[in-house]
C-alpha cells in the first residue's frame, strides 16, 4: 500500500479484527452493487470510501427529483442523468483510486451471468422481487456470497446468503419465487428516508467483513427493523431440502 492509502484508510487499519492484511484484501476487491437508489447509495458510498478495489454498479434508471429524499448520492443538479452515472461521481468525490465501472441496464439473467462470477461479493439493493430471484439464481450458479436488503415504509430487511457453506440457505428457501407475493413499491407506499440509510449501511458492513475477512457473516439469520418503535428480530434460516433453486447443492 502506498503511504497515501496507509493515512487514508489508517482508521480501519487500527482495527485489530481488521489491520493492514484486511485493507489490502479490500483493496484487491471487487464488488457488484445491484441498484442504484435508495439502499444502493450508502452501500456504494460506504464500499468506496472503505477502498473497495473495484465496484460495478448496475441500474437502468434515471435520478428523479422525488428521489433525494431518501437516495443520498444523488443531487438536485444530477437530475436526470442515469443513476449509476450519478452514482459514480459520488463514489468518485470521496475516493478516486476506485475504479468503477456502471451498467445503465435492466439486471436481467444475461447481465447477472456475466457479472455476477466477476465479482467476490454481490449487493442486492432492488425493489423488485423478480429481479431479487435473478440475481439469487445467479449468486448460487456461481457461488457468490448474496448480500441483500429491503426497506419500504417503516420496515427493513437484511439478510446474507451464501450457499458457499453447506447450512446457508438461499434467498429463495426464505421467499420461495412460488409464493404468492403482491410487489409494492415505495412510489405507492412511502419509505422513512433515513430507514434505507440504516439498512444500507448494514449491507455495506457485512460486506466488507466478507470482503476483509472479519469476523462471521449473517448468513444463516435474517434481520428485521422497524423504524417505528426501533425494534429489531432475528429469525434463523435454514436450508429447504426442496428449494426449486439450490436444492441440487446439498451433500
């Protein structure tokens, strides 16, 4: 590391659980954050100012003005442009030793698979439950470790996956893509601004512990918040034995 990136990055590297070998793991990194918005902005922030290596970015939206009161990379003069591009110049204001590269495109399975077995984890900051499936399907093709989050109104969800490890489910043993789900939006339902800070900032942690090497992952448990009466539940997961998805990788 040069002398630079020993101040910069000096008060992780203080961090006994953390020290020079974990900046320098995080360093040769690579991480795919998955949306561009609300949870997307303080995962992407926070892996970049944290020294990320390298960053892909994948959203096809464009910023909104009824977009910054929740999705803090974004500004009132970068309305308009593509998120990933706005998101990018963010990333960049803070540390421009990351290299980052952006995908104004719809995550669909041919994308996924192509850059999902680039990367050494994988953010999942979507709204959308077809898309979650599709990028669970190709995290457990590739054995990628999935972080995942979700927010809407006054409720939040975190979650690791990472079928890497033989009790680890997937995210479709918790939400089975059979089920019948109603998708909602927060263009119909209304989100707490600060709820999908907390919740991305939380996917930004467990990813770096993945990527640095820190401690044990979520995996195996999924954490619940309400913002209302801030309270937080911890349910254990498990592997389903039948789970239409990663099924085929039991022993």
């Amino acid at each position: 590391m040069r002398d630079d990136q020993l101040l910069r990055y000096s008060r992780h590297i203080l961090l006994d659980e953390w020290g020079v070998e974990g900046q320098e793991r995080v360093n040769a990194s690579h991480a795919l954050i998955i949306g561009a918005g609300g949870l997307g902005s303080p995962v992407a922030l926070y892996l970049a100012s944290a020294g990320v290596g390298r960053i892909s970015l994948v959203d096809h939206d464009h910023v909104d003005v009824t977009n910054l009161q929740r999705q803090i990379a974004h500004t009132q003069a970068r309305v308009g442009q593509p998120k990933v591009e706005s998101l990018r110049a963010a990333m960049s204001a803070i540390n421009p030793d990351v290299h980052i590269s952006t995908h104004a495109l719809k995550a669909d399975a041919t994308l996924l698979h192509r850059l999902v077995p680039q990367a050494d984890v994988i953010l999942d900051c979507t709204d959308n439950f077809e898309i979650r499936h599709a990028i669970n399907l190709a995290c457990v093709t590739h054995g990628k470790p999935l972080v995942s989050g979700a927010a809407l109104r006054l409720d939040g969800q975190l979650a690791v996956y990472d079928t890497q490890h033989t009790e680890s489910p997937c995210y479709a043993c918790v939400f089975p893509p059979t089920q019948n789900f109603e998708e909602t939006r927060c263009a119909t339902m209304g989100v707490l601004a600060p709820l999908v800070g907390v919740i991305g900032s939380l996917q930004a942690t467990e990813a770096l512990k993945i990527l640095s090497g820190m401690g044990s992952s979520l995996r195996g448990q999924l954490m619940m918040f309400n913002a209302q009466h801030m309270e937080w539940q911890t349910l254990q997961t498990h592997r389903q034995a039948h789970c239409p998805v990663c099924s085929s990788l039991r022993r």
